[in-house]
C-alpha cells in the first residue's frame, strides 16, 4: 500500500472509530496533541482517552461526522500534513448556540516503523 493510501486509511479509521476508544486512540502516536471542536487541547493517548470517554457519557456522544481528505502534502517521506474536510451531524436536542456544520480538520501524521499515526490534530469550525 503507498503511503497515501495508507494516510487515507488512517484517516477513515479515526472517523469509523470516533466512538470507539480503544481502536481510535491506537492510531495515534503516545504524545499525540488534540484540539478539537470546542477549541479544548488535549496532549498525550492517555489524557485524549480520558477527554473521550467523558465526552461519550454526555449528549456529545449523539455528534457524529463524516470526512474527506482535501490534500496530503508530504514534509518528509515519513511524515504528511492532512487537510481534511469534516462534516458535523448533530443529533442532540438542544438549542445551543454554536451551530456549525462543518468544519477544516489538519492532521499531521507520522510513519513509526509500525504504521502511519496520528500526531497532531486540529479543527477549526466553519460557521455557516
């Protein structure tokens, strides 16, 4: 598999495994570093297992989303930035007002000798 291929699988491993600890936190590196929607960082596998298992007890757990990878631009052979288009599908009953839809997701990923991992994650919110 080339290693575009194998961004893109990682890629749609994360979005399948979003509500799935244990296979979603294996794909990323142990120092990983997090900021996600909400604009909450979370560094380290340990801390962003944590920061999801509480956000899967609340309503959080009835937002989902979809990805497209946009571009992949290689800085090394071993490492990648991921520009990634992400869709929200909020299903919560809510009246917040924070409603954004969709969003720019950057990932940068690395090769460890064992498979391509999530290093750093990123997500802006585009208000619509």
């Amino acid at each position: 598999m080339s290693a575009e291929a194998a961004i893109r699988q990682l890629v749609e491993d994360a979005s399948r495994h979003q509500n799935d600890p244990e296979p979603f936190l294996a794909l990323h590196a142990g120092d990983a570093s997090i900021v996600n929607f909400g604009g909450r960082r979370v560094l380290g596998r340990d801390a962003i297992g944590q920061a999801m298992r509480a956000a899967l007890a609340t309503p959080l757990a009835q937002v989902r989303t979809t990805v497209e990878v946009t571009d992949i631009r290689f800085v090394r052979p071993d490492v990648a930035v991921v520009g990634v288009k992400k869709f929200v599908h909020d299903e919560r009953e809510s009246d917040d007002s924070f409603h954004a839809t969709e969003g720019w997701l950057t990932y940068v990923v690395a090769e460890d000798g064992e498979g391509w991992r999530i290093v750093s994650a990123q997500t802006t919110p585009v208000l619509t």
